[in-house]
C-alpha cells in the first residue's frame, strides 16, 4: 500500500449484495453494449477535445450510466466556471461520468488505468492527469501539475479518499490534493456521490472495490434493476476561505467519516 493511497477495508465478499437473476441476461447484455457503444463513440470524438460543447460531454456522461439502467439525479448547486477543483468520495467507476455529468473535467487517475481497454485509451484523450501513486517522490510534481492546470482555468476532477469504498462507508480526504487549489487560489467544488435502490435503500451493487475486476462490477451494474445515482453538489468553498489543505480537506469532506476499524466491526458483527 501507497503511503499516500490508503486501501479501503471493504471486499466484493463481505460488502457487496447479489443482483441480476438468468432472466435478467438478456436486458443486461442490451445495457453492456449500450454502455460500451457510448464509450466508443465517446473515444472516436475525444480527438475533438475543447470542441466538443461542455453540454453535450455532460449529457453524453449521464446517457453512459442511464445506459446502464441507473438513473441519474444531480441535486444541489451548478459548479461555478473558472480554475476549479472538483472533489468527491470513491465507491464505482460511475463516479467518473457522475462527476462529469456535474462539470467535464481533467482526471487524476492512477497509473494503471491507461492500459485499460477502451477507457484506458478514452481517459488519455481526455486530458486525465496519470499519476504512480507508488512513488511518494512523484507527488509535489503531481500538485504543481493540478495547479497549474487550475490557473489556467480548467476544472479538475480528484477522488482524495485514495481508493473505493463500499458506499455503506467512506475514507478520510487525503490533503496534498488541496495544496494545488490553496497555490492556485481555485474554487473548491465538493460532490457527494450515494447509490440507493429505487425504495430508499442504500445499495452497494456499483461498488467497485478491492479484488473485484472491472467486468465483474460493470455486468453487476448492468445485471441490477432499480439502482439509483445520486449527485449532490454542495455549496462551493470559495479561494481563500481556509488558511491551509487540512481545514480545506475537513470542509470539503461529505459526511461523516467512519474509520477502518469501525468498519471491520460491522463486517464481522
């Protein structure tokens, strides 16, 4: 493990429910070739860049996840233009197209996801900031790289908590990313993401978390019925608002914090 990319407590074994059934392949094969049409689709134009209209690249974020049969509802304030760090807690790899949906925006995106197929190659064209999160001696680079994309008033789009969790739980916001919005007097944009059940309950079929492979949450996503995206954009923290990246960090936190150990307990309980 990183020093500065903690690993969550949570595994597809111990967190995630069941979904799907045999009757649900057909409507699930439908959803994964809609998804990946759009992926696609979205490689092909990626060449276009600062073209494409920010509104088309949102809506085209939110027609990716209702394509795989969650539906989608953004909350809360619009994310101001301008330099802006945009911020929010892990749990799927439908936070990438949620966040966008809410403002297109470069990524920070670990090292290995440029091999990934189709996305791999769809994140590279889009700007994503690739980072080894291995190496502790690449994160002043990394910062300076966030700010400075921040001063030249590009949005930039950053998970702090490091890694995924099961969306029952949540990590703490790791404070270097911060340092780039408090050196290039940015906006703080913070997002809070949450996956229910089309009822009320919290689900964490979308999780994509431990060992599980990027297939397995996608066919998971794709095989459930009634999953529901929430987006809730909370009030923006305006430049100079908080004297260092802790309390920033602290301020943009979503919700409470529930540490490993507490975790660990109700797994076992």
């Amino acid at each position: 493990m990183s020093v500065w990319q903690p690993s969550a407590p949570c595994t597809p074994g111990a967190c995630i429910e069941a979904t799907g059934s045999a009757t649900a392949v057909p409507r699930a094969v439908l959803r994964m070739a809609a998804v990946v049409a759009l992926v696609l689709a979205g490689v092909v134009l990626s060449p276009l860049g600062g073209r494409i209209p920010a509104e088309l690249v949102k809506r085209w974020c939110r027609w990716i996840v209702r394509a795989a049969g969650v539906q989608v509802r953004i909350t809360g304030t619009t994310a101001p233009t301008g330099g802006l760090l945009l911020v929010a807690n892990h749990i799927s790899w439908l936070d990438i197209p949620l966040l966008a949906a809410v403002r297109p925006a470069r990524m920070l995106a670990k090292s290995d996801i440029r091999d990934w197929p189709v996305a791999g190659p769809l994140a590279a064209r889009g700007g994503a900031m690739f980072i080894d999160r291995n190496r502790l001696r690449a994160l002043p680079e990394t910062v300076a790289r966030i700010a400075d994309a921040l001063r030249e008033g590009q949005a930039v789009g950053v998970f702090p908590e490091g890694s995924t969790w099961c969306g029952r739980a949540q990590g703490t916001f790791r404070r270097a990313v911060f340092q780039a919005a408090l050196d290039a007097g940015a906006t703080v944009q913070p997002v809070r993401l949450h996956y229910r059940i089309a009822g009320g309950t919290a689900s964490t079929a979308p999780a994509f978390i431990g060992d599980d492979s990027l297939l397995a949450s996608v066919w998971r996503v794709v095989s459930a019925r009634g999953l529901v995206a929430e987006v809730d954009v909370r009030d923006a923290i305006a430049p100079g608002s908080h004297p260092d990246r802790r309390s920033l960090a602290r301020a943009a936190q979503p919700g409470a914090t529930v540490q490993a150990d507490w975790i660990h307990a109700a797994l076992v309980a």
